[in-house]
C-alpha cells in the first residue's frame, strides 16, 4: 500500500522554528488567535448587546406598562425578541471589532518576525503599539485617551512577547538573540581591554 502522506510543501524557512511561537506555525497562529478571539468577542458582545436591549425596551414602554396578563405576557415576548436580536447585533459587532483588532496585532507581529528573522519580544511590542495606535485612529479617540490605547498597547505586547519568548526558552533551552546581544555585550564591557 502506498503512503498517503503529503510532502511539506512550505518553505524552507517557514519549516524552521525561528518563525513559531507557542509551538504554533505563523499562518496557524494568525487563524487560531483570530477565531478564538472572534469567539470571545461574540459572546461578550451577545451578552452585553441583549443587556442594553432589554433596558432600552423598559426605558422605552415605562410610562405604559401592561395592567393585564395578557399584557404582561406579549410585554415579555417582545422584549425576549428584542433581547435576542440587540444580542445578535452585539454579538456581530464586538466580535468583529476584537477579531480585526486581533488579526491586525498577530499579522503585525509575524511580519515584523519575518523583518527581524526571529520571534522575539520586540515583534510583539511594536505590534501591539502599531495596533494601538492604528485603533485610536480609526476608533478617533482624543489625545488623552489614544495614549492610554498605546500604554497598554504596549503593556500587552510586552507581556504576550515576554510569555512567549519565556515559553521557547523552556522547551528549547535557547535563549532570545536580545539575550545573547546583551550578554555578549556585557562579558565585552567587563574584559579588560588591551
């Protein structure tokens, strides 16, 4: 019987580790984190969206609430349905803006480990800062506000580069090239010159 088994038909230097993070290929990477951040934006904004239909309804119909049982129950029918539909509403919108967000910060990221030629912390960071920047523009946000999007742009991208980077070192036993720069620095700065 013949193998089934079909060749490895990415790159060479895609197949090499220096490209992955979390044990993940790049292109693996960008799709899971997308998907699973959409996932998470649905439902919080599935939640938060039925939330504020059904107080917008009550603030809506307050000066003419039901007096009969019957009243009541086509009062709580409508309402369900509005519910249901401002959290499908909710949920579109949140998912899709956490997911582009996301997306945006993960293909950021890869393109500047493809530039540097390693994944390393400082990828994430500037990822994490263009995202923040590139949504505090589109979002319009004032100046206040856009550089509290940057801090924690760049919070969160030093944290994610960090965990990342902190991860290979455990399973590889290799450390950053930020690393042995900054050692390879330090021996040269402390040997005597002469």
């Amino acid at each position: 019987m013949a193998s089934t088994a079909q060749p490895d038909d990415r790159a060479p230097s895609e197949t090499h580790s220096q490209y992955e993070r979390l044990r993940l290929a790049t292109d693996d990477r960008i799709v899971l984190m997308t998907l699973v951040s959409t996932g998470v934006g649905v439902l919080a904004g599935g939640y938060l969206g039925g939330q504020l239909s059904g107080r917008q309804y009550l603030a809506e119909r307050a000066h003419r609430l039901p007096t009969t049982v019957s009243g009541w129950f086509f009062y709580q029918k409508w309402k369900n349905y509005r519910v249901l539909l401002g959290a499908m509403k909710g949920a579109v919108r949140y998912g899709g803006k956490v997911g582009g967000c996301v997306l945006a910060y993960s293909s950021i990221e890869a393109t500047v480990d493809r530039l540097v030629g390693e994944a390393q912390v400082f990828s994430s960071v500037a990822a994490g800062l263009a995202t923040a920047v590139g949504m505090s523009l589109i979002a319009g946000l004032p100046r206040s506000s856009a550089r509290r999007a940057r801090i924690v742009g760049l919070a969160v991208g030093a944290i994610t580069g960090a965990a990342q980077d902190a991860a290979r070192y455990r399973t590889t036993l290799q450390p950053p090239a930020y690393i042995i720069w900054a050692r390879d620095r330090i021996k040269a700065a402390a040997s005597p010159s002469t």
